[in-house]
C-alpha cells in the first residue's frame, strides 16, 4: 500500500519509532507517577458536590445562611438512639449534652437545637414557637433529634462528615456508658457514605475487569504477545491519567465515581484503539511489507479513524457541560482526559511498541496452536465463515434488516417508563451510620431528613408577613406530616413543611413541585418573593435539571455526531444511518436497563428497600459515552468499506470485504469495552450497575446486531446512495473515483473477502 510520507500521522509514527527508547522512558516515567499517585489520589478522593448551579435549592440555601445564621446552608439531623432508655432520661439527657458540647464548636457546625421528644411534657426552651407543632411527628421514646446547622461549600460539608460522626458518636456513648448510639444523616451524610462505597468498589471491580480483558484478548486473538500489547497502551494511557489527576489533586479534586469511569473508560477504549491499529499493522505484515511499511500504513488508515474516533467522543463530552449539576462537569473534565492521552498513546508509544515486538507478534505456544488447527480443521477458517456470511446477507438484505430492526424496536419499548431518583442504596451502605439513622427515622419520623423550606423575603424591617392560609394549605396536603414557621424579625419568615416519606421517595419530589408550582403561588402573601429549599428541593431540582438538559444534550450529539461523519465520510446518507443506528442500539439498551433494574414503585413511598430508581446521571452520561463509542465502530467498519469502493467501485463486493475485515476486531473490541463496563455489576451500588449494563449491553448489541447485521443490509439496499454527496463549490465526492463503476452482482471470492 502507497503512504503518503507527508501525512502527520505518518510522520509522527515514524519518528516515535525512530526514538522509542525516548519514548519508552516518557511513557515509563508518566505511569510510574500514576503508580506512586494512586495512593495519594484515593487518600485525597472527595465527595462530589450535588448542588445544581444557580437552581433555586441553592439560592435557598444563600436565604438561609444570611437570614437565619445557625441553621446554616445546609442541615443535617442527629439521631441519639437506645434500645434500653428513655429519650427523656437522664442518661439521654447526659447524651445530648455531650453531643451539642461536642459537636457545636466543630469547624462548620453553626448551629444545634434539639427537637421535641416522646413523653416530655416540657416544651422546648429554644425555638419553642416553631418546633412544637413538630412534636405529633415524633413516636419513638426511645430517640431523640439533634437539628444541626452546616456550613461550607457542598464538597468541603461533606468531607468534615467523617470527623463529625466520630466525635459525636464518641461523644454520647462516653457520656451514656455506650447505651446511646449516635448518628449524622442528611444529604451530606448520604452523599459522603456513598462516596466511599464507591472508592471500596474501585479495588474489585478492578480486580475483574483487567484479567478478564487480558482472557477475552487472548481467546480472540490466541497470540499472547499482540494479546497483551493492547493491554500495555491502556495501562500506559490510564496509570498516566490517574497520576495528572495526582499532580493536579489541589486544584481538581476528584470523586470515587470519577475514577471508576477513568479507569473503565480509558481501559475500554485504549485496548479498542490500539487494538485496531495492531490488527491493521499485522494484516499489512501479512501482505509482504516491512514493519516500517506496515506502521506508515496502519498509522494512515487506522490511525487516522482512531484519531477521528478520539474527537468525536471528546466533542461529545463538551455537551456535559450544558448541564448545571457540578457532577456532569467533573465527569467531563475526566473522560475528556483520559480520552485525550489514550489517543495520544495510540499515535505514539503503540507504534514503538509494534516495531519492537515485531517478532513475537505472532508467536503462539504449541498448545494454543494445535488448538487453533483443530478449530480450523472441524469448523473452517474463520475468514470462509465470514465470507459465506456476508455473500448470505448479500442475498437478503430486507429480511434481515426488518428483523433485527424489529427486535431493537421491541426491546426499547421500556424506555419511556425510566424512572430517575436517589436509591437509598441500602445493600451497599449497610451498616453505616447514617444507613442506621435512616433505619431508625423511617420507623419513627421519616420526613424529618426531607423538610421542605418553604422562603418568603421581605425588606429590611418591615412587618412579618401573614403565612396563616400557606400553613393551612400545607397542612391540607396528604404528604405533608407536619408545618411550623420560623421569622428572624428583620427581612425573611421561613415555613417548614415535613413530608411523611424518606427524602428519596418519588412522593416528596412530586410534594416539592407542587408546593412550587400550586400552593406557594395560591396561598404565599402577595407580592413576596418565595424560594422553596431543602434536601427534597435539591433532590427535584437535580431531577428537573436533568430531564430538562437531556434534550439539549441529545441535540448537541447527533449533530456533532452528523457533521463529524459527513465531513470524514463524504457521504449524506451515511451520517443519517449511523445517527438511526446509534439511536435504536441506545434505545434499546435503556429498554433492557428499566427490565432489569427498574421495578413498580408506585408502593413503595417510603422504605430502605431497592425502590427500583435510575440515578438522574446515568441516561445523559449513558447516552453520550454509547454514541461516542457506536461511532467508533461505525467509522472503523464504514471507512474500510469506503477504501474498498474507492479501489473498485463495487457496492456489494466493498460491503463484504469491509465485514469481513473488520467484523473480528470490532466484536473482540465491544466484547472488551463491554467487560470493562460490565464489570461495574460486582459494585454494591445499584446506580453503578445501572450504568455498567447500559453501556455493557448497547455495546453488545452495536458490535453484533447493529455492525455485522444491520449496517452492512442496509449498506447492500442503499447502493451507491451511500456515497452520494451534493457537488457544492469547493467540495467533491469521495467516491468521484469509482463514480462510473458498475456494481457486480457475483458472489464475493473468498481470496478477496479475506484481505
């Protein structure tokens, strides 16, 4: 094959050759300090921060910490608990002294009141007004509630919750001869217990995903050497990635759930990318040319598409960031550059790497050689097999395009009944504290975690407002268990509406869109501003901000996604098929996700059970990581039927020869990404293996049903349409040179198909 010596990548990947000794000791030195990193990087791993930027939860948050200052932006609740005592005995008393002497002069701890309690006809001393008419809530003699203030930044709250749960539980169990129990809940609480779930799920599902890579690598390719060749680009790509995060750790703090999408991500596609370029660089070994030759030739072809391929998937994240949840742009950052330095790895350390192993690329031990002859001898080689395949769908495109269209359409008919939401993630946090505060309030007083704020800010010195007909409406709602209010005398009166379900139910979502689009706006004084907080705000603003950006995000990928195809292709038919395809492969994956995962939850308001929810995350971040991967494979297969047509001019006889000589790579390649991915199942966290199947499953069905089946049907119906391109000024068709040629209509010989 003639390569042109000007092309960059071909320039690039000689000079990496002619120094890979540099380049060994680079990449060396880079995954040595992701080595040394990765303890510091896990040690330093903070919890995301969950607020939506600019929603109104946030701006509630502001209100409260300026108007009512020891109560904080944010609270948490304290749950005192004994199985043997009274909550208005001494020993509780002694407790509940220890844990406010404790607690309160903790950094970000702005302030603490204790709730009413069971049996104590006392009112409350502090805020008795506003929290009496929350003693009917209450039913547990045996607890009692620390209403605690925090301060801080979402991110800096939930890493001071670790010392504060130590100290007050220390606290109180000194105080009470270990007979009081103590437990921090709250969105806070919750958010930093699962982060470090997530970081004790890093080890294992490591621990599957890298050995069964290398198996499914070595099945595949029954070459130990070109097997792990791949597997050293990854590592390489993701061991330099975890050590930039290391280097940077003071000014991008990373997550739990962002280094299991780097390391699942960056293992997926850097064993796919190098992968490709491999099998490119043995078949041109294969046809005669020197390794030189071969690298020039893999570098132009394959290179180039894995280059095209890095873009696209970078260009796809960009739209990450048209949502205002921090989580989405911390996500961005990190795929965008594990994504960048993998590309990096594939267009310089893997030519070095080719040429100096060479030699042993081919080398099999005598066991796996006799096996692959006993293969061959009892099933035929494997190109006649794919061969005899694609002269059958040749034959019958229609037959199997309805079909397997049919089935991606029945399979996604679940979709539209995905239901997103918090899973209160019970099997992986059992047996932490604030999994066994929620335990105890669900049983006595759930809602008291999920109090809607209801804000109403007045000028400066005016009259407190009349909020008598808001609190009656609130009272009249069926998921309300209680209201109270709250007026600093100067500028803001804060009601407070206490749901009768855990924070993570879908009732209190749908109570705290109806407090802001129904009763708040009939019964809140006129001409008062009024913000709605709370964690249930935050939980809907999340949800709101999600669904809403969707559409954005969906928007911004398939046309990123057609004008990136259009522009490498040359074709418009080609983009839309793609865009078709990568939509019935999502669609479908979703409908199996919401089989799997998904349960009625109409019963189960409240309760610490598997409720059946899909993280609000995990659709959008499903959905732009799947097109940015099907479109991989969709230039990997449709780029090499489009050098086939150039040559000949031959639709169906380019058709074939593209199948064929693609068809193992790309399955062995999704059959890799998809154990990366799936190996999120051995998680404990339901919405990490949400999202491992999703993609697990999408990329299976684009590798099989979609790239062997479908696309290259629909390749044989359309013709030559495939290649149409409008003749405007300034641009030309890629197919100009085969324009005249006739399609042949032969079957397709086996020595052909086989290139």
């Amino acid at each position: 094959m003639s390569v042109g010596r000007g092309d960059p990548l071909v320039r690039l990947a000689v000079l990496m050759v002619r120094y890979r000794g540099r380049v060994f000791a680079g990449w060396l030195v880079a995954a040595v300090i992701g080595l040394i990193g990765l303890p510091y990087l896990l040690g330093s791993a903070s919890s995301p921060t969950i607020e939506v930027s600019g929603s109104e939860s946030q701006r509630a948050g502001t209100l409260i910490s300026a108007g009512l200052p020891s109560f904080g932006n944010d609270q948490m609740i304290a749950v005192l608990h004994s199985p043997m005592h009274s909550s208005t005995g001494s020993t509780f008393d002694a407790a509940i002294n220890a844990a406010i002497a404790a607690l309160g002069p903790m950094d970000g701890v702005d302030g603490m009141v204790l709730l009413p309690r069971v049996g104590d006809a006392r009112p409350v001393q502090v805020l008795t007004e506003t929290l009496e008419p929350l003693r009917p809530l209450f039913h547990d003699e045996h607890t009692a509630y620390l209403l605690v203030g925090m301060s801080g930044d979402d991110r800096l709250r939930q890493n001071r919750v670790p010392e504060q749960q130590a100290v007050i539980d220390e606290a109180t169990r000194a105080a009470s001869d270990g007979a009081v129990r103590a437990y921090l809940l709250g969105g806070t609480a919750f958010g930093q217990a699962v982060q470090e779930a997530e970081i004790s799920d890093l080890m294992r599902i490591e621990l599957v995903a890298v050995p069964a890579a290398i198996l499914v690598l070595l099945v595949g390719l029954r070459a130990p050497v070109a097997a792990l060749v791949p597997v050293v680009i990854a590592a390489a790509s993701v061991l330099s990635t975890l050590g930039l995060f290391a280097l940077i750790r003071d000014i991008f703090p990373v997550d739990g759930m962002l280094l299991i999408g780097v390391n699942a991500i960056g293992l997926g596609i850097g064993i796919d990318y190098a992968l490709f370029v491999m099998n490119r660089y043995r078949e041109e070994l294969a046809k005669g040319a020197d390794p030189l030759a071969a690298v020039r030739a893999a570098s132009a072809t394959t290179g180039r598409t894995v280059v095209y391929s890095a873009l696209i998937l970078l260009f796809a994240c960009v739209s990450l960031f048209l949502v205002r949840w921090h989580i989405f742009a911390v996500a961005a950052v990190g795929t965008m550059t594990v994504i960048a330095i993998t590309a990096v790895a594939s267009v310089s350390l893997l030519p070095a790497v080719l040429i100096a192993l060479t030699k042993w690329l081919e080398w099999r031990p005598r066991w796996i050689s006799r096996l692959g002859r006993r293969r061959l001898g009892e099933h035929g080689d494997t190109a006649g097999r794919l061969t005899r395949w694609a002269n059958h769908l040749m034959r019958h495109p229609w037959l199997y395009a309805i079909a397997v269209t049919a089935g991606l359409l029945l399979a996604a008919v679940p979709t539209p009944n995905m239901t997103l939401g918090f899973d209160s993630e019970a099997r992986a946090l059992a047996d932490t504290p604030v999994l066994t505060g929620f335990a105890i309030t669900d049983r006595d007083a759930p809602g008291i975690g999920a109090t809607v704020t209801i804000l109403l800010s007045r000028p400066a010195d005016s009259a407190e407002p009349n909020v008598e007909p808001l609190l009656a409406a609130l009272r009249a709602d069926p998921e309300v268990a209680a209201v109270s209010k709250l007026d600093n005398g100067v500028d803001l009166t804060a009601v407070l509406a206490v749901p009768e379900h855990l924070p993570t139910s879908q009732n209190v979502v749908d109570l705290v869109r109806r407090i802001r689009t129904d009763i708040a706006p009939a019964y809140a004084p006129l001409g008062l501003p009024v913000t709605v907080g709370g964690p249930s705000a935050l939980i809907s603003d999340i949800l709101t901000e999600t669904s809403t950006k969707l559409w954005w995000v969906v928007g911004w990928v398939l046309a990123l996604m057609f004008a990136v195809l259009v522009v490498v292709l040359r074709s418009l038919i080609l983009p839309l098929k793609a865009i078709l395809m990568s939509l019935l492969a999502t669609g479908a994956s979703f409908g199996l996700t919401v089989l799997v995962f998904q349960r009625d939850v109409s019963d189960q308001a409240s309760g610490l059970a598997n409720q059946g929810l899909i993280w609000p995350q995990v659709p959008l971040i499903v959905f732009v990581v799947l097109f940015g991967l099907s479109t991989d494979y969709e230039l990997f297969l449709v780029r090499r039927i489009q050098e086939e047509y150039l040559a000949t001019g031959d639709n169906r006889r380019s058709v074939a020869v593209g199948l064929q000589s693609t068809a193992r790579s790309i399955t062995l390649a999704a059959v890799i990404l998809a154990v990366g991915f799936g190996s999120l199942l051995v998680s404990q966290i339901n919405g990490l293996k949400s999202f491992g199947f999703a993609i697990a499953v999408a990329l299976i069905i684009d590798a099989t049903l979609i790239r062997l089946i479908l696309v290259p049907a629909l390749m044989q119906i359309m013709g030559r349409w495939n290649w149409w391109f409008p003749s405007w000024p300034g641009f030309c068709r890629s197919g100009s040179s085969a324009e005249g040629a006739s399609e042949r209509t032969e079957e397709v010989p086996a020595t052909v198909a086989a290139r």
